[in-house]
C-alpha cells in the first residue's frame, strides 16, 4: 500500500509539472494571429443607359436628271473625254456631233429643240456659239476660252472654266521650281478677270508676274522675245487669237535656248518642249457640268456664276527639260541676243 501512494504522488506531481510546461510553452511559442483582413468596400454604380446600335445615316441619292443633250465640236480627244465622263453621270442623254457632215448644226439643233431635253451641255467653241444661238432650253458650255469674244454669257446660259485654278497651278509650279520668282505671260484683250486672278496668285506665291497684251501672233513673238531675258518662267495661255503653230514652236525653242521654262495647260505640248503642263481634269469638267445641270433643273439658273471655277488639276513635267540650268550662260544669252 505504501508502494502505491508513493507512486500516485510521483504521478500527481508529474501531471502538475506537464500542466505547467504546457501553460509555458502556449504563452511562449503561440505567434500573433495575421490580421483579418477588411472586407472590399462594395460601390453600387448608377445604371447605364442602353446604348441602341443605330445605322449609319445614308445619303440620298441625287435625283434623277431629265433628258440631257451633249454637242460636240468634234471627236478630238479634249472634247470626247469630257462627254465619256459627263455620261457616267447620266441615265437619259443623246450625243450629237458637229463635226458630222450628214447632219449640219441647225438640223442637229432643230432634234434636241424637238426631243424632252431639258439642257444642253456644249462642249468646244463651235458648240457652244450653235447651242446658244438656237437651242430653246438652257446651255452649259465648257472648253471655251474666248467665250467673251462670241457674246455666249446670256440670261440663259452659263459656262465652265477652262483652266485649272491659277493658283494650284503656280503652287504646283514653285514646288517643282522653288527658284522661280518672275514669271512673264502675253495673252490677247478681254482677259481681265483671268489677268486679276493671276496676280492675286503670284502675290501669294511671292512671283512677280510679267503681263503683256497682244493683238496677233507677230506681236507675242516680238514681246515675248523682249521677255525671255528678264523672267525665269513663261505661262503660257491658250489663246489662239495670239498664237499660232508656227509662232508656237518659235516660242518655245527660244525658251529652251534661255533655259526658261514654259508651263502649258496641254499635256500634249511637253513634246513640242514645254516644261511642265497643269491642264483641267476631263471628270472634273464634268462633274463640275453636272453641278451647274442641277441648279439649273432646281430653277436656281439666276445664283449660277457666269463661269464656275473648276477645282482640280493634272500636272505632268518634260523631266529632260527640268534638268536644265534655270539661268542661262553667257554665252546662250549672247547668241539669243545675235538671233535677235
């Protein structure tokens, strides 16, 4: 018995001792709790509004024009490439040519006096002075640049420019000659409009134009030899009351020996030694035809211009001839001077 309670003391002793270590070693090797982390604040956003896929907004067509009448000069080129583009335009067109023999102008004015056409739209000089004089309904005309000269601006007609916009074109021409800074140009009498124009261009370009006015062909080859040696460009307008083929090509070899070069608003005289040609763009002239047609169909022929302006430009360079010193040598201006 007395083996026994010694051994149940040792155990009550021991068991106090465990109890002991155990409330040590909690307090002791317990590390901190990680904190608990806050919540995420919840943000409640007002609701947004449904957004409808809308289509796109399409554009009206243009309405349909009447029945257009086109009269041609002839079939040369700047007259039938206008006509191809004007009937891209058109549902409802005829075409007639003057330059036909079987059919004479009056017989041809006498169709579309007969026929629904609402316009006529002439293209070339001898087109336009037949339409003027005989058609009954209103007449657009275009590739005309004396139209002064045949009293073809009435109450019920109008025209297109010509030329591409003067100041495109000797916009054109600086950036392709940074240098040029006098630029001389001979055109006949009535031009004063164009002439104003031209000069509201050179100021804006710093160019100081050169402007003479002849009466013939002899006398542009005559001012435009007194030119030549005080300009480093030559604008060359399509008057043929001053020029002629022949005046035309002495006009340009003498430029050439100046090394001056000559700007045209033909791509086809870079072969005869122009320089560089900014002409009009036959679809331009034609859309700018069908812009006029429709003011007309809409009865606003009153608020058309005289001559509406065109609005783009074709420019192609003789490169051969670029590459050519803009100054000339002595010794070039002294044989021009000899020739002359």
């Amino acid at each position: 018995m007395l083996l026994i309670g010694k051994w149940a003391g040792y155990c009550a002793r021991v068991a106090i001792v465990v109890a002991a270590l155990a409330f040590s070693g909690c307090s002791t090797f317990v590390t901190d709790a990680e904190p608990v982390a806050d919540e995420p604040e919840i943000v409640i956003e007002a609701p947004q509004p449904i957004v409808e896929d809308t289509p796109p907004t399409k554009v009206p067509k243009p309405p349909r024009l009447p029945p257009i009448a086109i009269v041609l000069t002839s079939e040369q080129a700047a007259y039938a490439d206008v006509a191809r583009e004007l009937t891209q335009h058109l549902q409802d067109y005829e075409i007639y040519d003057l330059s036909d023999r079987s059919r004479p102008p009056v017989t041809i004015l006498r169709l579309i006096n007969d026929s629904d056409s609402s316009t006529v739209v002439a293209i070339g000089l001898r087109a336009a002075q037949s339409s003027v004089a005989m058609a009954d309904t209103p007449v657009v005309f275009s590739q005309v640049f004396n139209h002064q000269d045949h009293a073809l601006l009435t109450d019920n007609s109008r025209g297109i420019a010509t030329l591409a916009p003067l100041d495109a074109q000797l916009a054109a021409w600086k950036d392709i000659e940074p240098t040029l800074t006098r630029v001389g140009a001979i055109i006949g009498e009535g031009h004063d409009e164009l002439i104003a124009e031209a000069e509201l261009a050179a100021a804006r370009h710093n160019v100081e134009l050169r402007v003479q006015i002849a009466h013939s062909d002899q006398e542009t080859l005559y001012l435009f030899k007194r030119m030549i040696r005080d300009i480093d460009g030559y604008w060359l307008f399509p008057d043929n009351r001053i020029l002629s083929a022949r005046i035309l090509q002495q006009m340009l070899d003498e430029a050439n020996r100046q090394h001056v070069p000559v700007a045209v608003s033909n791509e086809s005289m870079l072969s005869m030694g122009a320089a560089i040609s900014m002409s009009a763009v036959a679809s331009d002239v034609a859309e700018t035809i069908i812009d006029v047609v429709r003011q007309i169909q809409a009865g606003r022929l009153d608020r058309v211009p005289p001559i509406t302006a065109l609005s783009e430009m074709r420019v192609v360079t003789n490169d051969e001839l670029l590459k050519k010193p803009a100054v000339a040598s002595s010794s070039d201006q002294a044989r021009g001077q000899d020739e002359n």
